[in-house]
C-alpha cells in the first residue's frame, strides 16, 4: 500500500492544514486499491501559494537557475525505475510504455529546457527600446492522469527554469508516481517553496489554485470543459492562462503516399498508451479507392497489440486508467455501431476480468460529422474515413472543434507540406517524422492556447517588459 499522507509544502513533507480525508487511487488491472493521497484544502493551497511569493526571487540569475534544473534532473534519473512502476500500478501502461515514453521522454523534455539555459540570455533592442524578459512568478500548475510524470515536467522545469515557482495539483487518478517524483525534488538542492505540492479535488484544490490572487500564471492541462472552467476562474484574477486540452487529431494518407507503412504508423499513434493520448491520431482519412486495403493494413496492425497485464513486457495495451473511462468508451462505441458504424476489429465488451480491458477497436463506414467522429474518446478506439483527394481531406481533418495533433503522409514532403499547411493544428508529423520534445506544441481552436516544450514552452514562463531609452 502507497500511503502518502502529507504534501509538499516549502520544502518539506507536512500535514494538510485539516483532516479532510483521502483519495484512494485504485489499479485498473486488479480494481484494488494501492495507495492514498491527502485530500487537500483551499488552505493548504493558500499555504502552498505563501511559500512560493517567498521562495521567488525576480533576479535569479541564469547560473543559479541552471543549477536548479540540473540538480532536478540528475535527482529525477535516481527516481526513474520506481516512477515508471507507479504508472503501470496506478493508470495501468504496460511497462514497456512507463520505462520508456511515460520517462524517458519527459526526461529528455527536461533536458531540453536544460539547452535552452545553455544559450545567451536574450538581448533585444527595437529603435530606442530595450526588451527584458523577466520571470512571471508564482506559477499554477494543474495535470492530468494520462502521462504524470511528462505533464508536470513539461510545466514544472520550465518554470523553474524561467525563475518561476510553482504550486502543483496531480491528477486524483495517477498522483502517486507524482509523489515520488517530488521525492526526488526534495533530494535536488532547491531552495524551500520553489517547487510545492497540494493533491485534492479539481473543484476544491485547483479551483483555489487558479483562482487565488497572488498567482500570477495558471498552467492547466486536461480536458476542454475543465479548462473552460480553469480559464474561467483564472479570469476573474486577471491571471494569464496556458491551457492544452483535448484532440481529435487526423491522420491524412494521401494517393500517392507509402499507404502500408502510413496505415501501420496511424494504427500505433491511436493506440498508444491505451488510446489515453490527447495527440492520438484518432481519425485515419485514407483514399476512398484504397479504402478496403487500408481496413485491411490496420486490422492487421490491431491484431499485434496484446492485451494484459501491464506488469508483463510483450503487453502493448493495457486497460483503461479508470472505471469512469472504460465505461465512457464503451458508451462512445456502443453509440457509433448504433448510428451505422462497422465494427472492423473489437468492440465495447470487457475482454478480460478483473480489470477495465478493451480490444483495441477500428471502426469504418463512419460519418464524419457524427460523434464518434468529432468527441475525443481517450481509448483504444480508431475511426477509418474515406476522402476523394486533397481538398476533401483537409475539410475533413479541419471539420472538429479540436486541432491539436496529427500527420500527413504523401509521395513527397513537398507535397505533404503544402497539405500541412493547410490543417489547423497546433503539430503535424510530415511521412512519419519523429517526435520532438524540443519542439513547440499546443493547439489551435477548442485544444487550447499557448506552447509548452523547448524555448517556445520557455518563453511561455516569462514576462515582457520594455525600456524606452533617451536617443
């Protein structure tokens, strides 16, 4: 049993200010209980925020704030293999997932921001004007249960980084994993209040957080409702706001594009970290005349993602990270066959026992205004649409209210490119590109505001300030 009991409050492990229960996190392999957080406080929150105005230091300069964010990631890497434990224990990864993406990559987002320290601070002169950026203060940070450990990361080293500090909510789902890693914070040679920690409810712990008024930048991932929320309360503080929020990314094969290797790609994007991805590429557009061929590509590639046990290492998909998400899945599946889709491959049964288990599913004869086809799912759940060219793709790719992610595929990246630019979203691999933690990502429309990652997420910590200067 993972009993944490205390939150991590300027510098140190202390009692939430009262006793207002836990929150029990339960494995969705085995529907056990394995652990508590404290249930926090608007209190403990206001704590929290005190600690940081203290800890924050406007002129911090760049060798001190290097320092921090290297001592954070040298203490992370010590903390890595039982991190990575907690993540399949506590939403379910296979292993094979939490030691590699869900770590490993959020590690390199820390190093990341750890090359943007390593390059001359910014100089900028307009006419008689010079430019300064200074660090916005104390930052509010609220993360989902998806990837734990890369969503804090991507907001926490950044702000330490920028000379922020911060208060930080996990999610109720997956917050022991962040526990630990504020372990290994509290090892890093940090002075106390820089970085704190308050786990609770979203309407007590983070409402308090983005709404109190000494901070200054509220940082919020999670899904587009809750983000309206977030925005909402932040807004009446006058605080600035970054929100990444929801997808329904397009994965856009194109006739002259290698359609094999696209289809297999598209198929591993969707079901990654059991679909529980808000980059997923969940709508497949493929040619309407290659449209047999491609059901048949990404069938075969479903076939190859086993389901189990997330502890074993030949699983590829576990399950759903919590009983409340299975069933919104299976009832987003249940609707879709009932409005007219074909089952290609899975469907809305449980499929193993205990545990929150689904196939891996691929639907067709989908419509593309219909809701399975524009709602984001947050499962193991791919819909496959047929386009008659160029400009039918890009209607249907742009046709949701999210732009989050996605991918082109065609014979050339010239070609792909000139289709990219016409998709609004916030990122697009071009023929199977690599994803970059250095590079800049956020969404256009309902998928949010604002970049995290790389010098873009950087700068996102940072104030602007002119001085006009006799000529």
């Amino acid at each position: 049993m993972h009993a944490r009991n205390e939150l991590y409050i300027d510098g140190a492990w202390v009692a939430p200010a009262e006793h207002a229960g836990v929150i029990e996190v339960v494995n969705p392999a085995t529907e056990q209980v394995i652990g508590h957080v404290p249930h926090g406080t608007a209190a403990d929150v206001d704590r929290a925020v005190t600690a940081a105005r203290r800890a924050w230091d406007p002129d911090v300069d760049l060798v001190e704030r290097r320092r921090r964010v290297a001592s954070i990631i040298e203490a992370t890497k010590r903390h890595l293999p039982a991190i990575a434990a907690l993540i399949t224990a506590e939403m379910g990864a296979p292993i094979r997932i939490a030691e590699s993406v869900q770590t490993k990559v959020p590690l390199a987002v820390a190093e990341g921001i750890l090359e943007v320290l390593d390059q001359p601070e910014k100089t900028e002169r307009i006419s008689n004007s010079v430019i300064l950026r200074e660090p916005y203060g104390v930052v509010g940070a609220i993360t989902p249960w998806n990837y734990p450990l890369y969503q804090v990361i991507a907001k926490l080293v950044p702000a330490v980084a920028a000379g922020c500090t911060i208060v930080l909510k996990p999610s109720n789902e997956a917050p022991l994993s962040v526990f630990a890693f504020f372990d290994a914070l509290h090892e890093a040679d940090l002075p106390p209040g820089v970085v704190n920690l308050v786990s609770g409810p979203g309407r007590v712990v983070g409402e308090a957080i983005a709404g109190h008024p000494d901070v200054d930048f509220v940082s919020f991932t999670g899904s587009t409702g809750a983000g309206a929320r977030v925005a909402e309360v932040a807004g009446a503080a006058v605080s600035k706001v970054a929100l990444e929020l929801g997808g329904k990314s397009a994965n856009v094969i194109l006739d002259d594009a290698d359609l094999t290797a696209a289809v297999k790609v598209g198929v591993s994007n969707a079901f990654l970290n059991g679909g529980q991805t808000c980059m997923a590429w969940t709508r497949m557009l493929v040619p309407a005349d290659r449209y047999g061929e491609a059901l048949d590509v990404a069938a075969a590639a479903a076939a190859k993602f086993t389901v189990g046990d997330p502890t074993d290492p030949s699983t590829r998909l576990g399950p759903s990270a919590t009983a409340s998400q299975f069933e919104t899945v299976r009832g987003f599946i249940d609707r879709a066959l009932a409005a007219g889709a074909r089952p290609v491959t899975g469907g809305s049964e449980r499929i193993l026992s205990p545990g929150y288990y689904l196939a891996p599913t691929i639907l067709a004869d989908v419509d593309p205004m219909s809701e399975i086809a524009q709602e984001e799912v947050f499962g193991p759940v791919l819909v496959v649409i047929p386009h008659t060219g160029d400009g039918d793709a890009v209607r249907i790719a742009n046709c949701t209210p999210y732009g989050l992610s996605g991918a082109v595929w065609a014979g050339s990246d010239e070609r792909a490119v000139s289709v990219a630019k016409r998709i609004r979203t916030g990122q697009l691999d071009i023929n199977g590109g690599a994803y970059n933690p250095r590079a800049p990502f956020g969404g256009y429309k309902k998928s949010g505001f604002g970049r995290e990652l790389g010098p873009y997420g950087y700068e996102e910590f940072l104030q602007i300030k002119s001085l006009q200067m006799p000529t």
